[in-house]
C-alpha cells in the first residue's frame, strides 16, 4: 500500500512538473475567458458575452467597456485583451447546446473550445519543439504560409482553426529566448 502511495504521489508531481514547464507561453482565449468568468462575472454579464458574434475590433471595444462589469477584465493586459477578443472572434456566440444552465457556476475550460496555445502545444510539438514555434516574430501571412505548407497541412486544424492558431501567435510568440526554460532551448525541428 505505502509503495501505490508514493507512486501515485510521484507521478502527480512529475505531472505537476511537466505542465509547469510550459507555463512561459501566454494564456490563450479561453484559460482567459474562463479566468474572466471565475473572477464573479454576473450571469447576465456571462450569456451576453458567450451569446454575439463580434470581430476582433468590436470584441475589444466591447470588452474594454464592460470592464467595469466584468472585474476579471480589469486584471488582463493589453496582450491578454488582443488574444481574449480574437478567441470570442473566433468562438461566439456559444451554441445553444453548449450552454450550461447555470453560467455563473460553470466549468468554463471543459466548456470552451480550444484556444490558439491548446492547438500551438497540441499540434505544433508533434514535430518539432515548442520553442521553435513561440520564439518566432512573424506576420499572420507568414504563420499562415507555413501551416498551409505540404508539411502541415496534413495537421487536423481547419481553416479557422488554422486562422485561430496564427492570430494568437501573432500576439503572443516571439517570446525572448532568455524566458524560455533551458530544457526547452536546445533542439529544434525533429523531422
């Protein structure tokens, strides 16, 4: 018993381990959108955001004049407004059968559709370290010449998909090689 007791401790810290070292690359839309909702969002507040269609630019006009109602919103910083309003872009409105019945309680992150990190960390690690990704400085053109490339578009993404991934890159890489774990530093392309 106390040998099962020790493994399993052992591996919930290796497993504690192994999602901290990610832990570099900016939020995506929905750990945002759901840290936003946990933040005591009201429910009126919730279904209006989760319930419109919006662009970016009118998503983050949106958000910057609900911030008041939303205090979660006051804590994002301009980045994390950009990538939040793209996400909405993307992703709302909500289907009605993805609606939970109580918005103020809901487990928003098994709710919400993936992001553009879930995808970079989901797909782009399949051949190459994440590093070689979130340190890149490029245009969204760029980001999309590349994942319409032969050599990833056999990737599972579709067009939005693709589109959200490249926007939240856009945003969030280029991230200086100094902040990024040295485990993570060496390497590069595997394939």
């Amino acid at each position: 018993m106390r040998a099962f007791l020790l493994a399993a401790l052992l591996s919930g810290a290796l497993a504690a381990q192994a999602a901290d070292v990610f832990d570099f690359i900016p939020a995506g839309g929905r750990t945002l959108l759901a840290g936003v909702f946990a933040g005591g969002a009201p429910a009126d507040e919730v279904k209006g955001l989760v319930a419109a269609k919006r662009t970016r630019e009118e998503w983050l006009a949106h958000l910057r004049a609900r911030s008041k109602a939303l205090p979660g919103l006051q804590k994002l910083d301009e980045k994390q407004m950009l990538t939040l309003a793209d996400y909405l872009s993307f992703n709302m409105p909500l289907p009605a059968s993805k609606m939970p019945a109580d918005p103020g309680r809901a487990s928003w992150e098994k709710i919400l559709a993936p992001d553009g990190r879930d995808f970079a960390l989901n797909y782009c690690q399949s051949c190459h370290i994440i590093t070689v990704v979130v340190t890149q400085d490029r245009p969204k053109s760029a980001w999309l010449g590349t994942l319409n490339k032969p050599s990833h578009v056999e990737i599972k993404l579709t067009r939005e998909q693709r589109e959200a991934l490249a926007s939240y890159l856009v945003v969030n890489a280029a991230i200086p090689i100094d902040l990024v774990p040295e485990d993570l530093r060496a390497g590069g392309a595997s394939y």
